[in-house]
C-alpha cells in the first residue's frame, strides 16, 4: 500500500471543477460586457456591505454609492445605459471621460465619509475583521471595490476602471468664493452644458435643461448632511445635529417646487423669503457647519474639497438649492423705496461674508421682536437703577453692555423685517396671473375646459363616446380670460401670494374649478341642473361600477334646487371639503367662522359665499371614483321649506341631501368656502 493510500488520498477523486472555479477566482479579469461589468460592480459593493452590516452609519454611506452606481450603469428602462457599454468597450471619448470625471467628483467626499465611519465607529471589531485590517491589510476600500464576481469569475468592477478614486481628502481653504451657480459667464456654460451632454449619455436620451441636474444635486446634499448628523448624534454633538438637518431641511422643502417650476422657485430661493426665526436658525446652523464639518461646508457652496476656489474646479454638489439662495442672498438687491431694508441687506450681507471666511467666528443670531425687547430693557434698565454705581460699576457696566447687545439683536430683527416686506413686494413678477400658471399651482385639483369635459364624458349602450360638455374654441377662449381676469383680482392675488396658502393649494386642500351651466343631451343644450345631472352622469357611474351619484332624491325630486337650478359658468376657487372650524356649529355661527376663515387666509369677506347643491354635486362629478365629503355635510344657502339644504357624505351609496333647521347643527355638518 503506498503512502498516499496510507494517508486515504486518492488523485480520481480530486474536484477538478471546484480547482478550476478557484482558479477564476483568484486571476482577474476585465468584464466581456455591460452586463457583466454591472454584476461585478454589484458583487463588488454587496461584498463589502456585508462586511459592514452592523455600522449603521457606514451602511448608510455604501447604500448611496451603490444607488449612485446603479444611476450610472442603468438606463431608464433598466438595461446597461451607454455609458456602460462604451466603458467596457475602452470607448475614451470627450463625453466617456467627462462622466467618469463626475463619478468621481460625486463618488470621493462618500469614499471619505465610509473609511471615517469605520475608523470611528469601529463595528468592524464585533464582525470579526477590524478596521485596521480593512482599510490597510487588504488594500484598503477602493481596492476591495475595484473587483467582484460575474459568472463566477473575478472581473474588474466600474470603480476598477475610475482614476482618481481616493477617500481620504485635505480641507485648506481660508476663504471661500462663491461663485454662481447659474451665471452667464462661459466657463459656467460650459460647465453645465458638459454635465447635460454626460447625462444624457447615461440615460439614453437628449437633457434639454439643468433643473434636473440641481434637483438630484440637492437631494445628494441632503443626503449627506442627514447623514453627517447621524454621525453627529451618536458621538454625542447634538448642536451640529441640528444644525446640519437645519439645512437639509430648508434644502429638502424647495426640491419637489423646483422639478415643478425651475423659473419660480429659483426667483424665490433667498433666506430673506423665510420667516425672521427661520433665516437667523439657518445663518446660525451654516457658522456651526462652517466650523465643525468645513469640508462639506465648502463643498455645498460649490467649491471642489482640497483645491483653490475657482471658476473652474467646482465641487460635487456645485449649484445645489443651498449655494443658489447664499449667493442670490448675498448679491440681493432691495427696492430704494425702503431705506430701513438697504441697511438690512447691508447687515445680512456682512454677514454672508462672515459666513464664507473659516477661520471667523461669528456670534449666533437672536431673533428680538418688539414686545420681548421692551420687556427686556425695562428688566435691565430696573437692575442698573438699582446697582449704586460707587458700589458695583463691574455689574452696571456688564448690564449696560447685555442693554446695548439686545438692542442690537431688536435693531438686526427689525431691519430683517423690512427686507422681508420687500421681498414679498418684490414678488409680483412671480404672482399666480396666467391659466397656465395657476394650472401647474393647483396640478390635480385644477379643472379647466379639459378636465370637465373629460369628467362629463359618458359612454352610450353601444360603448360609444358622449361628451356632454364641450366647448366651442369662443368658449374655451372666453374660459381663459374669464380665469386670468379672476387672476388679477386684488384678493385672489393677495391669496395666491402667500405661501402657506400655496402649500395648502399642493396639498390638496383647494379646487380651481370651471362651472358650467349647460350639457349638450341629444345635440341640443339642456340645463345642467342636478336632475340632468343624476340623468345622464348617474347611469354612467354605474354601468362603469363607480360610486353613485346621489342615495335617494324621493324628498326633493320636485324642489327649485333639483330641477332649475344651476352653476353659473364662472371659475371658483373653493375649500377640498368644508372648513374644520365650521363643525358642529350652527348656521349663523358658521357664517361668521367663514368671514374670519377668508380674512385669515387673504380673501374679501364679501366676496366669499357657499356652495349651493348644484355645485356640489357638480364638483363630485369631478371626483367619480375618489371620496368626496367623507364623514361631513356641505351646509348651503339655498333653502327647502325654510331650512338650509346640506349635501355629503359621498360614498359608494351616493351623496346625501337633507334640509335642517338653523340652530340644529350635528358633529359632521359643517360647511365649504367658496370664492
């Protein structure tokens, strides 16, 4: 018996499949197309994450790499994009290298952000590998990445192909320059323009326009500064905390308006539009960034970590939201009207410019308004007369010195008043004055000529296509001016200036609606009562197994406001569902609450009014398959027997109409708000 027999080895039963997967493990090779270099890449990055599955933070980090690589490999309709495909096939075109340049850009400050969150957090010693041997023995993160597994085979992975991957960076910027991000200077035309032609490189199709670019800048921006604060909070520094989510948040609020109307929300983007408390938290929150994180500081300002600031070497997130409000801040220009804003802006200025030098330290903002600033000179004032100046000059010196401090906290809240006035003075080139406009305002909850029409569409027994309403182009035309007339009414105007109406108006919670008072029923037009309208829309609703249109007209089949009345053709902005505070309470009761409603929201009181019936079943057409009124009752004007009717609570029953006597009010009857 021979030694090897001895030992039990025997040559026929070595695993020659598993010696030559082995093998392919350990030789590299380059990707034999798209799709394998995709795989690799995901291999790459998967291997990695698993290895980092208990820091959080770290996690975080490589999730957003990965998003972005998929970004980059991945066209719109989840193949290999371009861009992929020219890579493997070593195509070093101008445009190739432009987004390979991006990447990187992009990719670096998240390199440097994971080998930070492994090195501090350290959760690498409970998965048995510590972060030493990670980063140093192994060859450190971007050599890890650089190759995964396709097919079974050690291929190279994107990160493979990039030059100038690092994750380590040096921040020796003194001052920053803010340049720009959206002047007409050639260098910044060039610079978008090779980013637009990058992109559509990788997805295929022509970008005509940055605003995309910006928008998916900002939500990278409010990644990491989301995640900075993450890292913040758990070491404990709850001041940076906040204030980086500070900033994410003031940048996360204008993303959506911004893919909405670039134009408007860029015009908009000043800290002199937010409210007093909320510029100064956010000029407060940029010196603490400034000072704990400078890196991620300059880099939201637009300038490139580790080099100069020039108009050449601009950072990754160059023309985010945040750079574009500090800069149009900074170079704002007031109306020569108010002298008390030119000062403001002259101090608001000075400070911006405080707030681009690093080493200057700047003492944080108090917002003082007028009341809290009487209070606090009569308490200072009281503590100096008591204080005998032989006795305690130290205290009346200190005192005098907090009187002169506070002074100035009021003086800088005042002046920031004024060019907060200004700026909504200002805002008129940006008003809600064309059909256009107020249709991109009110998205979904505008009905114009299309949407009604479109709603009173029905189909006949043999399927056929009926529009009940349809409107001549004279009509069409007419329905434009009408609403651009509307438009311009000082009240609706003061209205569609606020923002917090304008952010209820996104939310759903106002219609801009085209009444029409005819249907065309058999070629001749009919009145468009709610008798026509059970009629003809009623059936249509059932035969497509929607919701019915009302439960039961037995009572009122006979009634003025069931078979003669109708809307009047008019646009009218009214309340998606009845104003709260007018629940429960009675009819005269909710009169007033409707008055007090239209003054708080910018409305003329006299000019308001409710929704009669026929309105409302109207606007309920408008909503065939969605609830409307659910668990409330529209409480109208228009009377039965001496009573107000109500109509709601439309659910798959249909709507429900009842009349009540004034002063007998219940929990869910309230009423709507219509101008």
């Amino acid at each position: 018996m021979t030694t090897e027999s001895n030992h039990g080895y025997d040559p026929t039963s070595v695993d020659i499949a598993a010696t030559e997967r082995a093998a392919r493990e350990k030789v590299e090779v380059a990707p034999k197309d798209a799709k394998y270099l995709i795989e690799a890449t995901e291999s790459a990055v998967d291997s990695l994450l698993s290895r980092l599955s208990r820091n959080s933070i770290a996690v975080d980090y490589l999730t957003e790499i990965s998003a972005r690589v998929q970004r980059c490999l991945l066209g719109e309709d989840e193949e290999p994009s371009p861009f992929a495909k020219a890579l493997v096939k070593r195509d070093d075109n101008e445009t190739v290298l432009e987004i390979e340049k991006q990447f990187v850009s992009e990719i670096n400050p998240l390199l440097c952000g994971l080998r930070r969150a492994i090195v501090e957090h350290n959760a690498m010693t409970q998965a048995g590998a510590s972060a030493d041997t990670l980063l140093e023995n192994e060859g450190g993160l971007i050599n890890l990445l650089k190759t995964g597994k396709a097919g079974q085979q050690k291929t190279t992975s994107l990160f493979g192909f990039l030059e100038g991957l690092s994750d380590s960076v040096e921040f020796a910027q003194k001052q920053i320059v803010v340049v720009n991000p959206l002047g007409e200077s050639k260098e910044n035309k060039k610079y978008w323009q090779e980013r637009m032609s990058a992109w559509s490189e990788v997805v295929g199709r022509e970008q005509k326009n940055y605003a995309e670019l910006i928008a998916r800048r900002s939500e990278s921006a409010v990644f990491e500064l989301d995640t900075a604060a993450e890292e913040a909070e758990a070491k404990g520094d709850t001041e940076t905390a906040a204030a980086l989510t500070t900033i994410a948040q003031f940048i996360e609020e204008r993303i959506d308006p911004m893919r909405r109307d670039f134009t408007k929300t860029v015009r908009r983007l000043s800290f002199t539009r937010a409210r007093i408390d909320e510029a100064f938290d956010l000029f407060n929150a940029a010196e603490v960034v400034k000072h704990k994180n400078p890196a991620l500081y300059a880099r939201l300002l637009g300038v490139a970590q580790g080099r100069d600031s020039s108009e050449t070497e601009r950072s990754d997130l160059f023309g985010n939201i945040f750079h574009i409000a500090f800069y149009r801040t900074l170079h704002e220009r007031g109306q020569a009207k108010n002298p008390a804003a030119v000062v403001a802006r002259q101090v608001l200025r000075e400070r911006l410019k405080g707030l681009t030098e690093i080493d200057a330290t700047l003492l944080p903002l108090q917002h003082v308004n007028p009341e809290q600033m009487a209070a606090m000179q009569a308490e200072l004032k009281t503590e100096i007369t008591k204080a005998p100046a032989e006795q305690n000059s130290v205290l009346i010196t200190a005192l005098t010195s907090m009187l002169i401090g506070r002074s100035a906290e009021a003086g800088l809240s005042e002046l920031f008043r004024s060019v907060s006035s200004e700026s909504a003075e200002m805002t008129e080139e940006d008003s809600v004055e064309t059909f256009e406009k107020a249709r991109e305002l009110f998205g979904e909850n505008f009905f114009g000529p299309d949407q009604i029409e479109k709603a009173f569409t029905i189909h006949d027994q043999e399927g056929q296509e009926v529009k009940l309403i349809d409107l001549s182009p004279e009509e069409r035309q007419k329905a434009m001016e009408m609403l651009e007339e509307k438009l311009q009414q000082p009240d609706i105007k003061q209205f569609l200036s606020k923002p917090e109406n304008q952010k209820d108006i996104k939310d759903g919670k106002y219609l801009l609606v085209l009444r029409v008072n005819k249907i065309k029923v058999n070629g001749k037009n009919t009145n468009l009562t709610m008798k026509a309208m059970q009629a003809q829309i009623a059936p249509d609703m059932a035969r497509n197994n929607q919701r019915k249109l009302l439960f039961n007209t037995g009572w009122y089949k006979d009634e003025d406001f069931y078979t003669t009345a109708t809307p009047t053709f008019e646009w009218t902005l009214v309340t998606n569902g009845v104003v709260k505070t007018t629940l429960g309470k009675n009819h005269q009761t909710q009169t007033t609450l409707l008055t007090e409603e239209a003054q708080r929201i910018g409305l003329d009181p006299a000019k308001i009014h409710r929704r009669a019936p026929c309105e409302t079943v109207f606007d309920r057409i408008l909503f065939r398959t969605k609830d409307f009124l659910k668990d409330q009752y529209d409480w109208s004007d228009t009377k039965s027997g001496g009573d107000p009717v109500d109509v709601g609570d439309g659910d798959s029953l249909g709507l429900f109409v009842y009349r009540l006597s004034p002063g007998n009010p219940f929990a869910l009857l309230g009423s709507s708000l219509s101008r």
